[in-house]
C-alpha cells in the first residue's frame, strides 16, 4: 500500500511539472497590426528616426511603470452595498447633489462637469492605471526583451485579476451608481473600456518567462467571467441597447473579449446584430455624429466614439467581416465618418460649441493615424505635419 502511495505521488508530481512545462497557445494581436509593430521594431534595432526617440520615451514611461502599483480595487476605504471590496464601484461623474435638498439627493445631473466625490472613489483610476501601466511595459518588453518590464506587467496583473486577496470581482454591479436614485447602472460599463490593452499586452510579451500557463489561463477564465456578465445581467444589457459612445464601446469590449476567450461566435453575431445597425444611428450621411455633437463637450465625444469604431473595424476581421469599408444604402459609414474630421484637424473649420471642459486633438489624430491604414487615400500625414508636437506610433489604438 505504501509503495502505492508513493507510485501517485509521483505520477501526481510527474503530471504537475508537465503543466507548468506544457506551453500557453500564442495570444494575437486582435488590435494592434502584427506587420506594423514587427516594422517598426525592426526600425528602432536598425536606428532609425524618430523610431529612437520615440522608444527611448515610451522606456522612460516603462521604468517608471516599474515602480508603481500594485493596483487594486480591494483596499478601497468604500464598501460597495453587497460587503464585499473585491467588487467594483464608482459614482456617476456628472451628477451633483441637489441643492434644493436637504440631503442633496436624489443628485441631478450637469452633463460634461466633473463632480469631485466621483472623483474620490478610486477604482476607476486604479484600473485605467493598470492598463496604462501594463500596456506600457509590454511595449517595453517586446522592444527590449528586457524580462523586468514583463515581470512587472505579470505582476500587475496577477494582482488586479487573480491574487484572492486583491483580485476584482468579475462584474461591474455598481458602476456609477447615482445616490438618491441607485446603487449602479449599464452606464458604469463605459469605465472598463481600456481593458482591451490586456490581451494585447499578452501577445506584445510572447515568449517571456514571466508570462506562464497560470497567468494566461487565469485572465482567459476572468475575462470570460466579465463577458459572461456583460451579456445576461439585467444591469449590462441595457448598455448594449445604448444608442451613443456608450453602445459602442460595450460592442467593443464584447468583441475583444469574445475573441480574447475563443468565442468566435458571440463576436461576430455581436457585430452583426448590433455594431453594423449602430452605423445608421450613430453617422449621419456626411459623417457627422449628431448625438455626440449634442453633448456640452461634442469634441472630445465624437474623438471617443470614433476610436470606439475603429477598434471595432480592427476587430471585425477575425471572423471575416468588414466594417471599415461597410455602407448603408443611404451612404452613412465609417469612412465617412473619418472624413467628417478632415477640416477640424486641418483648421478650416471649427465646432459650433466649445467642450466645456478642457480637451485635445490626441484622441482624434490616433484615431485617424489607425483610420488612414485602411483608408491610404486619406493622406494623414498632411494633416499631422499641422500639428505640432503629434507623431503617430503603431500602438496607439
């Protein structure tokens, strides 16, 4: 019986070590172009300019990425109303207390300014941290081969989406949440956005040691998990029915994620069933994007929104489809909508109405950088030889 024992104890080991040595299956690019990054690579090896000095500032922003964090959503002081920290929780940003009322609540809302207690609840931040700092350090990696930037980056990682101690629940239950009105809403979905750097990440770090079966298949389970959630919860679902920027990014992120976890299917009927209607109702025939223009700060809305779209026209490939060059039969699209920016970013025409808080053309001219590899007649690089201090890269997506 003994000699038993410790035959299974060995097969056991045997088994375990043959896990950990068994390979992960490559992770793809799903956003960034594979060709464009591995030229671009092979630019800076070779000195080019201003690939140099572009990468000698994307290795500065690494080594500070290297002594940030961990950043987590379990040590908040707030506790969401289900007790438990690992879940995720914000208030929404533009809702303020009314005046009107002793308590300030039920809050209304002034569409476009910040409240600051929003801003006092950090999960939100930790997370868009997370994914600055880990698509960061994977450039870094894929750059250099340099093993503390992936390091770092699995470390991140593991934290934010794994460790049991800090890990984040898979749902987005109270994402900005109104007091006086509800404790979460579909709207929350939007602040989840920058997940997609995730799984690019992973592909920018193949063949790093740090990046081993447990890691890869643990995010593959929790991304899952989210996209799980964001398809049959009764808070998600209306997200997906959104008729704005909001909409589109939820397409967004089931897409990449459907794709991320090997579901092809939910990727391509999501574009299908509601990205492709979405071109309709978000595009004018001219381009432009009237309910974007209608916020109180329709520039950096309709930058946004176009970002969204051309992440989703970068995704449709994967399961055949194409969107950048899709047209309804009263001539609204993608490309049109590219278009529509020509003059703004050339400085002939302005917007009726100012932002009403701060914002920038970086958005807009990333957007059109990723736009004019589909669209080569576009002639980007006349309009970022009028902006100053703008150099397009291949990871800005």
């Amino acid at each position: 019986m003994r000699n038993f024992f410790l035959l299974l104890a060995g097969w056991l080991l045997a088994a375990r070590l043959v896990a950990q040595a068994t390979p992960t299956a490559p992770t793809p690019f799903l956003l960034l172009d594979p060709a464009a990054m591995a030229a671009y690579k092979t630019a800076y090896q070779q000195r080019h300019s201003p690939e140099v000095a572009q990468v000698k500032t994307l290795l500065q922003a690494a080594d500070h990425a290297l002594k940030q964090g961990p950043y987590t959503i379990a040590t908040k002081p707030q506790v969401p109303p289900s007790g438990d920290k690992h879940d995720y929780i914000s208030q929404a940003p533009y809702w303020w207390p009314d005046p009107a009322k002793p308590d300030g609540k039920p809050y209304m809302q002034k569409d476009g300014l910040h409240n600051p207690e929003a801003e006092a609840m950090k999960d939100s931040e930790h997370l868009s941290k997370l994914c600055a700092d880990v698509q960061t350090l994977a450039l870094a990696y894929y750059f250099t081969d340099d093993e503390r930037y992936a390091r770092q980056a699995a470390s991140q990682l593991r934290a934010f989406f794994l460790d049991p101690a800090t890990r984040m629940n898979p749902n987005l239950n109270f994402g900005q949440g109104i007091p006086g009105i509800n404790t979460g809403r579909n709207f929350g979905i939007i602040e989840t956005r920058h997940l997609v750097v995730v799984p690019e990440a992973l592909a920018l770090m193949e063949g790093s040691k740090s990046l081993d079966a447990s890691l890869v298949a643990g995010l593959r389970t929790w991304f899952k998990d989210f996209t799980n959630w964001l398809t049959t919860s009764p808070i998600a679902l209306p997200e997906g029915q959104a008729k704005n920027n909001h909409g589109t990014f939820y397409d967004v992120q089931v897409v990449d994620f459907a794709l991320f976890t090997g579901d092809e299917a939910l990727a391509k009927r999501t574009l299908q069933q509601q990205t492709w209607p979405r071109v309709a109702v978000q595009f004018a025939p001219d381009g432009a994007q009237p309910l974007e223009l209608a916020r109180t700060r329709p520039w950096n809305y309709v930058s946004m929104n176009l970002q969204g779209w051309t992440r989703l026209a970068q995704l449709a490939p994967h399961v055949g489809l194409d969107l950048w060059h899709y047209t309804t039969p009263d001539g609204r699209s993608l490309r049109a909508g590219v278009n529509w920016f020509r003059p703004y970013l050339l400085g002939q025409t302005k917007m009726d109405k100012a932002d009403a808080a701060p914002t920038s053309n970086a958005l807009a001219l990333n957007t059109y950088d990723q736009a004019s590899r589909a669209y080569p007649d576009l002639n980007a690089a006349v309009i970022f030889a009028r902006q100053p201090g703008f150099s397009p890269v291949p990871w800005a997506f």
